[in-house]
C-alpha cells in the first residue's frame, strides 16, 4: 500500500463516530458538516482586507474554509481536526465554504 493510501485510511478513521459528511460525499450549495485534518493555511497580503484559507482532508477529498476578516484563528494549526459547517460550492475545481461554523477537535 502506497503512503497517500495509508494517509488516507488513516484521516477516514479519525473521522469514525463522528457525525459528519465525508467530503466526496458533500453537496454543492446545500447545508453540510464535514471534518477534516488541516493540511495548510493561507494568509492575504497585508495590504488587502484579511482572508484565512485553510485547507482539510478526510482521506475521501479536500475541501477549502474562507474566512474573511481575519488572519488566524487561534488553535486552527496544521494537523488538528476540525468540523465546518456551512454551504459549499466548487470553486475552480475544489469544495469551497465561505464563513463557515467550526469545532476544533482534540
């Protein structure tokens, strides 16, 4: 088995028990709630208004969380598990949340 296969086995059972959306699973422009472990985050220019990207995977796909406004949220690191929930659509290829509601997980 290849490093991204065990990878991805080992994000969809830290998902396990938990009441989520897998994201191959989530529909564009409908109410989900998915998890995902942080793979990156992405800060806009300080010139600009400030926009936090933060990119997950739960071993079935990734997805995007834009948050407008600010440039960090405290304990939202690489490697943490995190819930959203909001409405999503594809953007350019990729499941995107604009806003959404979160739940870090310890």
């Amino acid at each position: 088995m290849s490093v991204p296969e065990l990878d991805a086995r080992r994000l969809q059972r830290r998902f396990e028990g938990v009441e989520v959306s897998k994201i191959s699973d989530v529909v564009e422009r409908y109410p989900a709630r998915f998890g995902g472990e942080v793979r990156s985050q992405q800060h806009a220019s300080p010139e600009s208004w400030p926009i936090l990207r933060v990119t997950v995977s739960d071993g079935t796909g990734t997805a995007v969380a834009v948050f407008t406004g600010r440039s960090r949220i405290r304990g939202l690191e690489a490697g943490c598990a995190v819930l959203f929930e909001g409405v999503a659509r594809r953007e350019r290829g990729r499941l995107v949340v604009l806003n959404p509601a979160y739940t870090l997980l310890r």
